[in-house]
C-alpha cells in the first residue's frame, strides 16, 4: 500500500530545543492532486517506453513497488542552524 501520510518537524536551531514546528502532511491529498497530471503523462509513458525497449506494464509494476517502499522511511538532517525530520507512515 502507497503511504498516505507524513510528518515534517523542523526545529530552528539545536539550542532552542523548546521550539517544534511538527506538521503533519496528508499524503493521499498529494496523490489525489498529482493524478490528473499523471493522467495526462501516462500516454507520454506508453510511447516512451517501446523507444527505450521497456515493458510498460513491468516499468509501472517497478513504479508501484518503490511507492509501496516508501512506508516508514525516516529522513534527518541536522545542521548547527536547524533541524529537520521527514517521517513517512
């Protein structure tokens, strides 16, 4: 199953450890916006691929695993400046 929601938490600075903006981010709402998009390059995709000798069907099977991968994948970058966590459910 593709995930459909995040967490971004991002903290202004390591010594102001008090302060946490936590968001949480709706992913099904991304996906919902991004579908109409994908539509219109899902034709674009199927002329692309013979060129390139891939099988569609197999490119898009691989497309939907790394989406389905995706689930649990924790992101953090720290600097002296900010702090930023990226956790996908």
């Amino acid at each position: 199953m593709i995930p459909l929601a995040a967490v971004v938490a991002f903290r202004p600075g390591l010594s102001s450890s008090n302060v946490r903006l936590w968001i949480p981010v709706p992913l099904f709402l991304v996906w919902l916006l991004a579908l109409p998009v994908l539509v219109v390059a899902l034709p674009i995709f199927y002329l692309a691929c013979p060129a390139r000798r891939v099988i569609p069907f197999r490119a898009l099977w691989a497309l939907l695993q790394l989406l389905c991968a995706l689930r649990t994948t924790r992101v953090s970058i720290e600097s002296r400046e900010a702090s930023i966590l990226v956790h996908i459910f």
